[in-house]
C-alpha cells in the first residue's frame, strides 16, 4: 500500500484524467465512480470496499486480485492471517496502524472509519474466495487419505456438525467427480448477489475454502468416496 495525503490526491488526478473516475456530467450530486482496479463488484458493500482497496492504493502492492504481490508486499490470496480474519478484526489492526519495521513497510490507514474497514475486509475476502476456488478446482491433487479426511470433518466444528452420513451419501451419489469436487468448495452463489446473506452453513464453506489445502480437498474427498 501507499501513503495517503498528497499521495492519493495524485493518484485521484491520475484516475480521473483517464475517466477510471467519471463524476456525472453535470458534476453535481453524484459520487464518482471507480471503474479502476478490476471489474466492479456484484453488490454495494464489496463495490464501496473496491473503492477503499483502489483508492488507498492497495492494489499497486498487493494487485487487483491479491496475487500481484510485489515490493515484497504480502500475498494477500494465502496470507494465514487473512484467512483466520473474522470481519475486519485483524486486517483491520494491520491496516490502521500499518507496518513500519518492514523493508518494504506498509503505511499506516488511521483516518479509514469502521464501515470503510468493514467493506475493505469483506472486498478482500470476496477476492480471495473466489481466487482460492479457481486454484483448487484446477489443481491436481494429491493422492487422498480417507481417515485423514474423516479427521478433518469430525473436527470440531468440522463439516459433522452439519452434514449426517445419510447427507454424505446422497451428495456422493448425486455428483460426479469434478461437481463434488466443486459443491464441497462452494455450495452456495458463486457470485454473491446484493441483499442476500449466505447462510451460516455456506460462510463456514467460505471460510474453510480459504484456507483449504490441496491435500485438504484430496483427504476429504477420498472420505466422501467411501460413502458411495
């Protein structure tokens, strides 16, 4: 990231001269818009946490998907402390108070409120999310360990907690391979739509997703066999 103050009214200058940011043709009323920084956001609140990421000049470091890392900027799409990051509760820290002992330090954002934090980690989850099922659909997977797989849905609150064998099976036998594959990932939306809450069954798919491995996916999926 970059530092704000002088820095983000050049970079407003140098978006707008080249209509990333276009005020209504009247120039009245309206809030510009920010088509700079990947493609606009499906609802609101990850559209206003878009512009928080854009703005801040987030995505000169980190990308306009995560994995642009760069300046040694931390890879945001594998980061463990974004993937354990409920809400903003940890970005937000990080983001307000930057890290300055770095070699590559990262300024801090104290002026951002909370609602801005909130749309800034909710954006950034989204990016990763839908980052992480690209990478795991297509990753050819290790060989599986069913009780390795067993393990990981009879963790606490694991995936037993809300799937019963008789729910395993009927899933087995529905999907072929690559659809299994692709509903143990991401049961709900793939896009999420505006005023609509996934329900607490699809946010812990979300949240695992994030920070699935592999061999995570392979383990599990070899234990879903057995229910054939």
């Amino acid at each position: 990231m970059k530092s704000r103050g002088s820095l983000s009214a050049v970079l407003f200058v140098f978006l707008l001269s080249f209509g990333w940011l276009s005020p209504t043709a009247s120039g009245q009323g309206a809030k510009p818009k920010v088509d700079a920084g990947g493609p606009v956001a499906p609802t609101a609140a990850l559209e206003r946490g878009r512009t928080v990421y854009v703005l801040s000049s987030c995505h000169f470091c980190h990308g306009i998907d995560l994995t642009g890392a760069s300046m040694g900027a931390a890879d945001l799409m594998h980061d463990p402390l974004v993937g354990a990051d409920r809400n903003g509760n940890l970005i937000g820290s990080i983001v307000l108070a930057g890290l300055p002992n770095l070699q590559t330090a990262m300024p801090k954002f104290a002026d951002l409120t909370k609602d801005q934090i909130s749309d800034l980690a909710g954006y950034v989850h989204y990016l990763r999310q839908q980052g992480r099922y690209k990478e795991l659909m297509a990753a050819k997977l290790p060989p599986g360990d069913a009780k390795a797989g067993k393990s990981y849905f009879n963790a606490s609150g694991g995936c037993s907690k809300c799937h019963s064998t008789a729910d395993m099976s009927a899933s087995v036998r529905k999907y072929d391979a690559t659809t299994l594959r692709s509903r143990f990932l991401r049961p709900g939306a793939a896009v999420p739509a505006e005023n609509v809450t996934p329900s607490a069954g699809e946010q812990a798919h979300l949240r695992l997703l994030e920070n699935d491995s592999p061999a995570d996916v392979a383990n599990a999926l070899a234990y879903l066999q057995q229910f054939r």
